[in-house]
C-alpha cells in the first residue's frame, strides 16, 4: 500500500536561484550565525521545506545524503524553539538519528547555531559516559539529539522526560528501520505530545517508513529534490573487475593515490585487516567500525578530516551521517548489501555540488550480483578491466605505486586502571563547547526489546 499525502512539492535547484535564508523568515540571531559561518543560500531541500516546517506543517523531506538536510529541520526545530528565557527541566525538541557519527554531524551543525539563540541542547548518544549524560539532561535542555537505544535507556531509568518534545525531527528513518530501531522510535513518539511537529527527512520514503508516516504524522507536506536512485551529475561510477589474486595490489595502488579515499567493506575484521596492509605498504590508512571505542572512533575521524591519514577503511556505519570535505573517491572494496547501502556509501563524495567518483571491485563471481545491484540503484557504470599498475586504473582512480615505508598505526590511548572512566565531556551540554568526548558508557545504539535493563557492552 502507497501512502497518499496532502502534498508532494517537488523542489529543484533552480527554484532557488533567488533566494537567501533571508528571505526564509529565520530570526535575527539565526541568520547572524548562518552569515558568520559563510552560509547565505539554503540548498534546495532546506528552500522547500523551512516555510511549511515553520509554519507548523508535518513535513517529509526526502534528498540524497549530502543534500542539507540537517540545516532543513534544524533550522525549523531553533527557530519554533525561539522564546525561550531559561533552560527548561525537560526538553522541548528532539532529534532521532540512527548512528553516533550522525548524531556528531547533526551536533557539530546546530550546537552554534542554538548558541546564537541562547538554547541549550544535549547530545545522548551510546558509547558515551551515561552518567554524564544523566547529569547534563538533569541540568535541563531546550533541544536533545540522540540515538534511539541510548535515549530508552534514558527514558527508561527516569532521566529523561520527553512529555513537553512538542517538535520531533526524525533523520535518516529508513537507515532506523533497517537497523531494527522502529520498535524504539514509536515508543518515543509515542511519549511526546501527540499534537506536536514531526518532521522526517530521509532519502527514501517507503517500506516500514510509510507506516510510521500514517501512525505519527498528520497531514504532512511532502518535498523531493531527489529520486531515490542515483541522480547526482557530479558524480562518476564505475565497475572495475579484478582478478581476485591482483585485489589486494589494485587496492594498495588505489589508497596511494593523491586526495580523501573512502574504502568500504563489509565486516570489522576485514576493516582492520585491509587497514593494517595497507599501513604496511606505506599508506596513512585509518579504520572505523563499531567495534572501536566512541574516542577511538572520533580519534579516526579527526585524523581522516585533518589530513593525517588520506584513507579510510570502513563498514556501513559510516555509510551515513559522515561528512568530511574533499572526499572524492569511495571504493565499495565488497559490493555494497542492496542499492540502499550503495547509494549512501556512494554519498560520502560528490556532495554539496562538489565532484567524485566511486568504483567498485568485482571479481568474476560478484558479476551478476552487483549488475543487478546497481541497475535498481539506477546507476549505469563504466565497465573497465584492470590489473596492477595498469593505465586504465590510474586514470579511473588516481592510482599510483605505494611507498612501502610502513606507516606506524595512530597511537592509542593506553587502557585505563580498573574501575576509572575516561576524560572528555560526556554528554556535551554546555554552550560553546564540544558536544563529545571520548567516554564509554553502559547501553548503546543497537535496538534493545522494551523493558530490558539497559546492558553493559559495546555499542554497535
């Protein structure tokens, strides 16, 4: 069944030509911010939807990653927050994202802007100190960004009361459903007033999506700037089929290039594997996966966006909610699960306008299987034959002879005695300062079933 909405407004990107945020309605102290950041012209998404989002409309936004879809409902959600003179006991908006790195991005992008509004916002998210947490939420918070398994958690142990969320943002819901996370959504929703603004943004509208739109949104307003196949002209895809025992050299001769590489693979233990051989072989390589510690996965990241590694080796978890500048290559080194997963990790480069290629590696027996694969993602690549050192390869991907001086793994902190907990700031309440640091706590991003106590492990 197809849900049926009030309106669908396809938006484009020449429908925006002409307009500022300033034309948008946005308090003063909102487009002061967005013009000390450099930001004057909203993307097409955030053209589209801002007038019917802070109109009080339910709102659906559906734009490929990269879009701006985070400035889209933020900017809606501070903006309905405005008026405000002190910091509230319970939250008064609410942020849903499926995965920690998503919630750092959606923090990184509105904690200065919330700044500038005088409202206080809280970042709960697993792999972080929950007691920290629970002291920061207890202090008060106009606006809260969270993963559904940690704010349970919360919700659960009392320390988080979602009774006056009257706006909800939910980001990125299809990566929620697909990674079990709805059973948690509606429980949250349902605790927020039922009369209140939700806005979902997502790249996809469908499947499990739809009947949480018919279950908690009313009358929604829906905006496209996007099919929900591949459609950026910036961005080049091509299939390179390789020799499985000339893999590993076509790869190291790909990570040695010039320029921000993403290399995506299915499983933590190929991550760190591919990671470590391609240290050895003389390239800066990083690994992210959800084995690693949150510091860990932010050391990674930090390293990777300030230039003291040129690659990164990771699994889909940072297939969404990563955004560094300068990507412009991502290599799926194993072929992406569905056309969902090809299409977000494609996402990671090509964004905002800019230009990038993705390739993926494909052995005789992926053949068919990803030829399928990408033609339901609607993308129509360039099939090449290469081997190691081949010109074909190099002028695809930039790819050149690595060094083989072994790169010294980035150092690790030391574990810590028994007993004692990290440094860092926890849950990232206060104004003008950092909304992470680099603290474990109990509970997590993975689904967990209603009414179980919150588990000590590592989150996902």
């Amino acid at each position: 069944m197809t849900v049926t909405f009030e309106s669908t407004r396809p938006a484009t990107a020449s429908q925006d030509q002409d307009i500022t945020f300033a034309d948008l309605n946005l308090p003063a102290p909102l487009l002061r911010a967005l013009r000390e950041g450099g930001l004057h012209t909203p993307f097409p998404i955030q053209s589209a939807t801002l007038p019917d989002a802070l109109a009080g409309r339910d709102v659906l936004g559906r734009a490929q990653t990269g879009s701006g879809k985070t400035l889209a409902f933020g900017l809606a959600l501070l903006t309905r927050l405005e008026g405000g003179t002190t910091r509230p006991r319970h939250p008064r908006a609410l942020v849903l994202v499926p995965t920690r790195e998503l919630a750092m991005q959606v923090a990184d992008a509105l904690v200065p802007l919330a700044r500038a509004m005088n409202l206080w916002c809280r970042t709960v998210v697993g792999g972080m100190s929950f007691t920290r947490q629970v002291d920061g939420l207890s202090r008060g918070a106009d606006l809260v960004i969270a993963t559904p398994g940690r704010l349970s958690d919360h919700v659960r142990q009392g320390t988080c009361v979602l009774s006056d969320a009257r706006f909800v943002a939910l980001d990125e819901a299809d990566q929620m459903a697909d990674m079990g996370f709805l059973p948690q959504v509606r429980q949250i929703l349902d605790l927020t007033p039922r009369d209140g603004q939700r806005l979902l943004f997502s790249a996809t509208l469908d499947g499990d999506v739809e009947r949480l739109v018919k279950a908690y949104l009313t009358n929604p307003v829906t905006h496209s700037v996007a099919p929900v196949t591949a459609s950026v002209t910036t961005m080049e895809h091509h299939l390179l089929q390789v020799a499985h025992q000339d893999k590993q050299v076509v790869l190291t001769e790909i990570a040695a290039r010039e320029g921000r590489t993403i290399m995506f693979v299915r499983t933590k233990h190929h991550v760190d594997r591919l990671a470590e051989r391609l240290r050895a072989s003389g390239v800066r390589a990083g690994a992210l996966h959800g084995g690693k510690t949150q510091g860990q996965r932010n050391r990674v990241l930090t390293d990777f966006k300030e230039g003291r590694s040129s690659v990164l080796v990771a699994t889909d978890v940072a297939a969404r909610g990563i955004h560094v500048d300068g990507i412009d290559l991502v290599v799926h080194v194993d072929p992406a699960a569905d056309h969902k997963d090809y299409l977000h990790r494609a996402g990671r480069t090509a964004r905002a306008g800019a230009s990038g290629t993705v390739v993926t590696l494909v052995t005789h027996d992926q053949r068919r299987t990803v030829h399928r694969m990408t033609a339901k993602a609607g993308v129509k690549p360039t099939q090449t034959q290469v081997g190691p050192g081949d010109a074909a390869l190099n002028r695809i991907t930039g790819a050149r002879t690595p060094s083989g001086v072994p790169v010294v793994e980035p150092r690790q902190h030391a574990p810590r005695p028994h007993g004692r907990r990290g440094g860092g700031r926890g849950a990232g309440g206060e104004r003008g300062r950092a909304p992470f640091g680099n603290r474990r706590g109990h509970g997590g991003d993975r689904p967990q079933h209603a009414g179980r106590r919150p588990a000590r492990r590592r989150a996902a």
